[in-house]
C-alpha cells in the first residue's frame, strides 16, 4: 500500500466518527455487530453512570453468520455481563440484521414493554458512528429529544487486529461510507454533508482496492 493511501484511511475513518461528548441519557443503545470490544465499551459507559439500562441489538448480520454461538445481542449482552452490568439493567433485541432494523425492531421493544425514552447513546465501532446517527435519525418514528453517539474511537491502524486484519476493515470502512453517499436517497438514512477532502480520499481508497 502506497504511503500517500495511509492518509486517506485515516481521513475517511475520522468522518465517520462524530466525536459526541457524551451526556447522561435514558438508554445506551448498542447497535451489535462483530467487534465484541464494542460490548466492553458499552459496560464501561454503563459503569461511567451514563445510563441506567443498556439495550442490545443485533440478531445475525453480514460479517457475523456462523461466528458466535447464540445472536449477537445475546453475545454482547453475555459480555457486558461479565463485566459486571447486572441483568436487570440490560435489554435484547435478538431479531434484527441490519442498522435499519436495529432502530425499528428495538423501538418495537421499547414500546411492547412500556419503557420510555427520550435521549440515547447510541455505542457502536468507530467507523459506524455517523452511519448510526444518520440511521437513527431517519428510522426512529417517535419523539425523542437528544440522540449522541459513542464509540472507543480508536485510529484506524490501532484498530485492526487478528479477528480483523486490514482489508477486512477497509472494505468494511468503505463500504459504510457508500452507504452514507447512497441511503438518503432510499430513505433509509438521513443526508450527511461530505467534505470534498473526504470523498477525494475515498474515492482514491476505492480506485486501489478495485485494480
């Protein structure tokens, strides 16, 4: 990889962070997937007092087929136990397999066992947050007053590991981001402004991933 690419990672992966200061909320909403450090945040953030409950999303999804042994909201929820989050402060949703029905499918839950909520952390990996935030925004059909995001927001090659070397981050990363470009339009997110420095370094990403 040329020297000049390791700047347009970092770039991209910067934009997809918010970088939110986070405020007590009613809810910590963990949008699961396969980073399982994202379950460890989220008890971290539970034990900084920053919300009383934790709700856990996520059934299977596009990289967690066959990984884990129950759903990934089950695994996470698992995780967050042994880390010392008491039962009676967690929530599962088990169903869901995408971001879109992360936000539909937990709101259901929400409203079938009668709890209400009206500011969220919404915990996810780093190069998810925006991509979160956008979801939520557009797909949560009900009133809510502030909505943050949260991540450990960690740099891209500080991120990467054996569980997920390199080009399955990057093409994770890139793919997120076309989704920011592409969903508005399907409704199923709501616009992000794009700096013309990000989608330069992006589409240089994508240009040497496709040679």
């Amino acid at each position: 990889m040329k020297q000049y690419l390791y700047k347009d990672i970092e770039q991209v992966w910067r934009y997809m962070q918010l970088g939110h200061e986070l405020k007590p909320a009613d809810l910590l909403f963990v949008m699961c997937s396969n980073d399982l450090r994202v379950a460890k945040y989220a008890a971290d953030l539970y034990h900084q007092g920053l919300a009383p409950k934790v709700l856990f999303s996520g059934g299977v999804g596009r990289f967690t087929g066959g990984l884990f042994d129950s759903s990934e909201a089950e695994t996470f929820a698992s995780i967050a136990k042994d880390c010392g989050v008491p039962e009676s402060a967690i929530l599962i949703e088990n169903k869901s397999t995408n971001s879109g029905e992360n936000v539909t499918f937990s709101q259901r839950l929400l409203t079938e066992q009668d709890i209400h909520c009206k500011h969220f952390i919404l915990v996810q990996k780093p190069f998810m947050e925006r991509r979160a935030y956008a979801t939520f925004c557009k797909q949560w059909s009900s009133d809510y007053e502030s909505v943050q995001v949260s991540s450990t927001q960690t740099p891209f090659f500080e991120y990467i590991n054996e569980e997920m070397p390199l080009m399955m981050v990057l093409e994770a990363l890139l793919d997120d981001f076309q989704r920011i470009v592409d969903y508005p339009a399907k409704g199923f997110q709501t616009e992000q402004e794009i700096p013309n420095k990000v989608m330069e370094s992006y589409r240089r990403l994508r240009d040497w991933i496709e040679r």
